[in-house]
C-alpha cells in the first residue's frame, strides 16, 4: 500500500515509525527538539516552552527520515488525518 504525504509517496510496508511530534526550542542557540504531544499537553503546562511548530516525521526502514513541519497544530492534524484515511 502506497500512503501520499503532501506531495512525498510512502511503501508502507518500508515505514519504520511515523509519528505527529511538537518542534521546541532547546535554549541553546538556533537548536530544537521534537517532543510527544502529549507531553507538550500534560508535562510542558506551567513551563515556558517556546513551540516552533508542528511536525510530522517519517523513519524509512533504509534509514531515510523525512520531516513535514507545519506552524500550527491544527494543519498538521488535517495532514494526519489525511493519512489515515487512506490507511482504511
């Protein structure tokens, strides 16, 4: 089954990991990190965490990764629901 990212076509059966993440500033230089969304939800609340953005991120069984960024978590949840409509 070939899944469509944008305008990036994907084997399925050659995915290792895809997953929605945050993008934040570590606080050193121009660095950032990706962190779960849910510990932006749950553990990141009180905390002064510069979000950059959003991302969805794609590990190739080759060792390829592919990264899609979006400004707001509302675009990259239209992306991801995207993908799993054509994963029924």
């Amino acid at each position: 089954m070939i899944i469509t990212i944008e305008d990036k076509e994907f084997e399925t059966k050659e995915i290792k990991q895809l997953y929605p993440a945050a993008i934040i500033e570590t606080g050193y230089k121009d660095e950032t990190t990706q962190v779960s969304l849910e510990w932006i939800e749950v553990e990141a609340k009180g905390k002064e965490i510069k979000i950059v953005g959003y991302g969805i991120f794609v590990h190739l069984d080759n060792e390829e990764k592919h990264t899609f960024v979006f400004d707001t978590k509302e675009e990259m949840d239209s992306v991801a629901k995207q993908i799993a409509k054509q994963l029924v």
